[in-house]
C-alpha cells in the first residue's frame, strides 16, 4: 500500500490489514478444525451403526444356521427309522427261495436302501459336523480287510458307471487306528461321485 501515481492512492495502515487478515484465517482454521471433527464424529457413527447391524445379522445367521441343523437332523432320523425296516424286509426276503430275477430284485432293492440309508447317515454326519459334536470312533482296523470291503460293496456301482474299480494294496499296509465307517463313507462317496 503507498503512492500511486497518476491515480488514486489509498494509505492503508498495514497493522489494521494485517491483523484482519490473522483474524480470518484464525477462524477459516476454526471452521476447518470444527468440519473435520464434524466428519470424523459422522464416520464413527456410520461405522458404529454397521459394526451393530453386522452383530445382528450374524446372530440371525447362526440361530438360522442351529435351526437348519435340527430340521436336517431330524428329517434324516425320520427318514432313516423307516428305511432301516425296509432294509430289514429285503433281507429277510433275500433268505426265502427266489428265482433268479426275483432274487436281482432283491438284491437291488437292499442296494439301493442300503446306499440311501448311507446318504441319511451321511445328513446326520453332516448336521454333527456343524454343531461341532461328530465322534470318531477309532479302531485298531487291517488297512487290507477295509480296503476290500469298500471294493467289494462298491463294485456293483463302478460296473454300472463304467469304471474299473481296482484294488492293490502294499503287503506292509498293516494296521491303523481309524473310524472304518467313516472311511468306508469317504470312499464310497468317491466312488458314488465319480
């Protein structure tokens, strides 16, 4: 601020100009400090109400999850109580003299139960599983005799499927601690599914 020549001058005492100019920026700093207080108080609320809902959709998902595991287990134990009698009925019709087809039929229908009342089993494991409470009960089992047997109760299926179901098992196999009925599921699902 000073002379100005040929125009109009204007004498500004800098002091004044200054100190105005402190004043306004104090309070645009203010103004800045007080908006970004503003925002983060809106963020914590924002986060505070999702982290809330979040809590309760994740209770409403495990009481949903407990219920499906009651209903699974449930209809998988009315199921099998009923079919475990039909299982029962083919297998006393298998001891009567058949006829070679009656006796196919026989044999398929005890087949076929057996493998359903395998796959409600498996529900039920299931249903276990997600509770947390499946037990193994473990066994001292001959890895050779198991091995056969799931070859064996798996042949009629690899034939109709078309696989050929081998067995070559090590001669120092020996024996394991293990759940054979689980490991007899396990394979008869990789069969089943192959």
């Amino acid at each position: 601020v000073g002379d100005v020549r040929g125009g109009i001058g204007v004498n500004l005492p800098y002091a004044a100009v200054a100190a105005a100019l402190r004043k306004n920026l104090l309070g645009m700093i203010a103004l800045a400090v007080l908006l970004l207080v503003l925002f983060v108080l809106t963020l914590y609320f924002l986060i505070w109400r999702l982290m809330k809902d979040l809590s309760r959709l994740n209770q409403d998902l495990a009481a949903l999850n407990e219920t499906k595991g009651r209903l699974l287990g449930m209809a998988a134990h009315d199921l099998r109580t009923p079919l475990a009698g039909v299982v029962g009925l083919a297998d006393m019709l298998r001891e009567e003299p058949l006829g070679p087809e009656q006796r196919r039929c026989v044999d398929g229908i005890l087949e076929s139960s057996e493998r359903m009342l395998s796959l409600i089993t498996d529900l039920l494991d299931a249903a276990k599983i997600n509770r947390g409470r499946l037990d193994l009960e473990l066994q001292d089992v001959d890895v050779a005799d198991l091995l056969s047997k799931a070859v064996e109760s798996n042949a009629s299926i690899a034939k109709k499927k078309g696989i050929a179901l081998e067995k070559k098992i090590a001669e120092d196999a020996g024996r394991m601690k293990l759940d054979p009925k689980r490991i007899l599921q396990v394979l008869d699902n990789l069969v089943g599914n192959a």
